[in-house]
C-alpha cells in the first residue's frame, strides 16, 4: 500500500468523524430551539423559532444522507459499517422527534406543563453529552465510552418524568387536550430513547476498538 492510499484512507477516515460530528451538533441545537420554542410567548417568533427548527431538519437529513453515500462508496470504514449506520439513524431520530415536537406544540396549542420543561432541560443536557462523546470517539473511545451512562441517565429520568407526567393527567379535563398533551410527552419521551440507542452504539464501537 502506497503513502497515497494510506493518506486517502486518513480522509475517508476523517470525512466519517466529521459528518457524525456534525449530526450530533444539530441534535444539541435542535434540543436547543424546542427549549427557546416553550420559553418564548411572542407567536412571531415562536414562529421563526418553528421554522428555523425546520431548516435544522433538513440539514440533519442531508448529513445523514452523506453519510449513507459514504458507507456505499467507501471500502474501509474508521469502525463497522453496521454501527455508523445505527449512530447515524440514532443521532437523526432524535432529531426529527425533537422538531415533530415543536410542530404538535404550535399545532395543538399546547400550554407548557412543568412536565414539558423538565422533559425538554433533559433533552437539552443529555444532547449535550452525547455530542462530546460522538466527538471523542476518534480521539478517546475509552472516554466516549465514560459519558455513555451520562447520556442513560438522562434517558432513565425522561422515562421516570414522562410517566409521572402521564399520571399526573387529571380526568376532569378536556379528553382530547389530554390526548394531544400525551402525544407530546411521548415524542419527548421518543426522542430521549433514540439518544440511549446512540449511547448504546457509541458503547459497541468503544468495545470493538479495545480488542
């Protein structure tokens, strides 16, 4: 093998960390926007909030298609082809949950539940970690491997919070708001559980790389 193979290698290498990097960050800024989306009550800029979500979406989308033209057009891959492909849906599920949010919030009219913000702060925190741990996975997969209890944490208190808020809902309201409010409550929920299927991803590829 030639210095130039092995230096293609470096960049097809490196183009993998960079384009998982980059779909862990939008997850942080997603989680970011739901949060500035239930702290704001001007419907203008709640609005704008809804449509820069919407953008953020589709940037998402087109690192994980790059990724999967990646997988198709690369032979040698910085981990398996299985686990980048299972992170990188991971890291878009929790996305598109997180933006499929915003949209029932605006739609349904939901008022923000002490239930929703707890939900959210969670999210906000446990993509926070997951981001640092995709990013040390080509540096430190030992350390990539530490935050993942971090990121099952989070997902273990959105479970608990999700079903108190579940329980909490009172019978004597309007049955369909408390449909809509479940509803919201189990796409949060939804998205915290794509961020444990992250960790658990992140924990096989930390796993593989020590043998």
């Amino acid at each position: 093998m030639g210095w130039k193979d092995i230096f293609m290698m470096s960049k097809q290498t490196e183009a993998f960390h960079e384009l998982l990097a980059e779909q862990s960050r939008v997850g942080v800024q997603m989680a970011n926007l739901l949060r500035a989306y239930i702290q704001e009550t001007d419907p203008s800029k709640r609005d704008k909030i809804a449509q820069d979500a919407s953008d953020l979406e589709h940037l998402g989308d087109r690192y994980r298609i790059q990724i999967l033209d990646q997988l198709k057009q690369t032979f040698v891959t910085p981990f398996d082809r299985e686990d980048i492909n299972d992170l990188s849906r991971s890291l878009d599920d929790i996305v598109d949950y997180a933006e499929n949010t915003i949209k029932e919030l605006s739609l349904y009219e939901i008022s923000i539940s002490e239930t929703i913000t707890t939900m959210v702060d969670i999210l906000c925190e446990g993509t926070v970690v997951l981001d640092s741990a995709v990013r040390l996975l080509g540096k430190s997969p030992s350390e990539a491997s530490d935050l993942v209890a971090k990121v099952k944490s989070c997902e273990n208190r959105m479970e608990g919070t999700y079903r108190r808020g579940i329980a909490a809902l009172s019978e004597g309201e309007d049955v369909l708001y408390l449909i809509k409010l479940r509803e919201v409550y189990r796409h949060l929920s939804n998205s915290a559980d794509h961020m444990d299927e992250a960790a658990n991803s992140l924990m096989r590829i930390a796993i593989k790389g020590s043998k």
